[in-house]
C-alpha cells in the first residue's frame, strides 16, 4: 500500500469519529467504563496475589537438632541441608538466642524463664525457607530423614491450610478476570457495531461504485484503533491517578496494619499495556466483524 493511500485511510477514519456523533462517544464510553472495570479489578487481584505471596514467604521449617550433636556433627547437617534442592537460606540458631527469643515473645511473663537460663532445655536448631513456599511440606519430609535431626516443625496443618486459601484465591481471581474481560469484550464490540450499522447505507453506495473491499475497510480498522485507543487512555488515567493516591495516603498505614499495596510501578505499566492491548484488539475486531457483513453487495 502506498503511504498515500495510507494517509488517506487514515484521515478518512479519523474524520469518520467526528461524523459519527453521539454513536462514536456512545462507543468511546462503553470502551472506558468495562476497561475500567477490568483494570480495577485486576489490580485488585495483583495485590491480593502479592499478599497471598506475603504470607506463603513467611512459612518457614524449624529443625531441631539433636542435643547430644557435636559442632561437627551440626556442620554436617547443615551442609547436606544446603546441597538439598530449592533450598533458599539455612539459618542457624543457638539454644541461647532460641531462649533470648522466647522471652521476648511473652514479654513481662517471659521473665520467669531466666531461671532456665544456665541449664537451657531448648536444641539449637536451623532454620530453612524454600525457594518456592508450596515445595515446603517435600522439603521438610527430605529433612526430617536426615542424622542428628531430633525433630521438624513447620506447623503442618496451617501450611496445608495456608496454601489451600492461598491458591483459591488465586484461581478465582484468574477466573473472574478472565471473565470479565471477555464480558467487556463483546459488551463493547457489540456497541462499536452499532456505530457501523449506523452507516451501512454509506458502505453499500461505495461498493456500488467500485471501491473494493480492502478500500473500504481501512478507514474503519484505524476508526476501530482510535475507538479502542480513546476508551482505553481514560480509565489508564483514572485509575493511575487513583491508585497513585491510594498507595501514598494509605500505603503506610495498611502495611503498618494489615499488609502493603503493590508499588504503583512497574505494575501501572502492565496494566496500561494490557488495556491498551484489549482496547485496540476490541476496537478493531467490533470494526472488521460489522463491515464484513455489508460488503456482500
């Protein structure tokens, strides 16, 4: 195609959102609200996912050595701990920090254990993270069969728990982005049909006259690129602004409460690229798929 040509399909569609009125903004609007919809429901899954992740990052498996092990006998275990896979950090806690952190814990009741302190029951111990939380359970079973290990703890029964909440959260959030996308996809294409339809006298003259088919398509594909465009750029804005506000007056007192927000970014840009992304995939789709129809003259 010459470039010409090209400029000529361009402008032409570009004219065609002003010719088009209420029907372009009708389409423009339907376009922002459901991209909107999609984009604050998807940021919202992205932080439950990261909070999901925050939890599932704090589960860790305590081994407990045995009391009669000598220093050696601990390097040992700790070296085949380190050389077992998805391992991430072995950390390494005497029987005196062990007891300094139980006291801690209780506060004034801790006190009446300083009496312990010269005969100290407690085993020094190490303490394993996993480089991927769910592999947790695998690793400890692995540990647990290892000399010199007296006993594990990674509090079986609230992991299974955890990871049960924790990948349910995640495959409904899955779901219903999923389904909201595709909601707003035919909501919005179904719209930008309408605008086409709404011409349909104006396409069947120009096929009456000799224009072919790609001649009459290009200007409605780059229409369909700017109807997408448009309508993905307002809830963009909207909903980075927000988010952007949210994260700076609230940030700091969620994660002091409860948990902490994502950053705005890179996160923003993902989410603008994905509805960018839907928005032109949209536009044109509804564009082709409602031109094709009166072609056949």
């Amino acid at each position: 195609m010459k470039l010409r040509t090209l400029g000529r399909h361009v402008k032409e569609g570009t004219k065609n959102l002003g010719r088009s009125g209420w029907m372009t903004f009708a389409s423009i609007s339907a376009v922002a609200v459901m991209l909107f919809v999609v984009g604050v429901f998807l940021l919202l899954i992205l932080n439950m996912n990261h909070i999901a992740s925050m939890v599932e990052d704090d589960v860790e498996v305590h081994v407990y050595i045995e009391l009669t092990a000598s220093p050696e006998q601990q390097d040992e275990l700790r070296a085949q701990i380190e050389t077992t896979p998805h391992i991430e950090s072995v950390d390494y806690l005497n029987k005196e920090e062990g007891l300094n952190q139980l006291i801690d814990s209780l506060d004034e009741q801790g006190q009446v254990f300083e009496s312990i302190r010269s005969e100290n029951p407690l085993n020094d111990k190490f303490v394993v993270r996993a480089v991927d939380p769910q592999l947790t359970e695998e690793i400890a079973l692995k540990i647990e069969q290892m000399p010199y290990v007296e006993r594990i703890n990674y509090g079986k029964d609230w992991v299974d728990r955890l990871f049960a909440v924790t990948n349910l959260v995640r495959t409904i959030g899955v779901i219903l982005v999923l389904g909201m996308m595709f909601t707003a996809m035919f909501l919005i294409a179904n719209t930008i049909k309408l605008t086409i339809v709404s011409r349909k006298r104006e396409i069947q003259i120009m096929k009456l006259v000799g224009a072919t088919n790609g001649f009459i398509r290009w200007p409605f594909f780059v229409e369909g690129i700017l109807l997408g465009l448009v309508g993905a750029l307002v809830p963009i804005v909207v909903i980075g602004f927000g988010y952007s506000y949210i994260f700076e007056n609230f940030g700091e007192r969620l994660e002091l409460v409860f948990f902490s927000l994502l950053p705005v970014f890179p996160h923003m840009w993902e989410i603008a690229g994905l509805l960018l992304s839907i928005g032109v995939f949209i536009g044109v789709w509804g564009s082709m798929m409602s031109v094709r129809k009166f072609l056949k003259v």
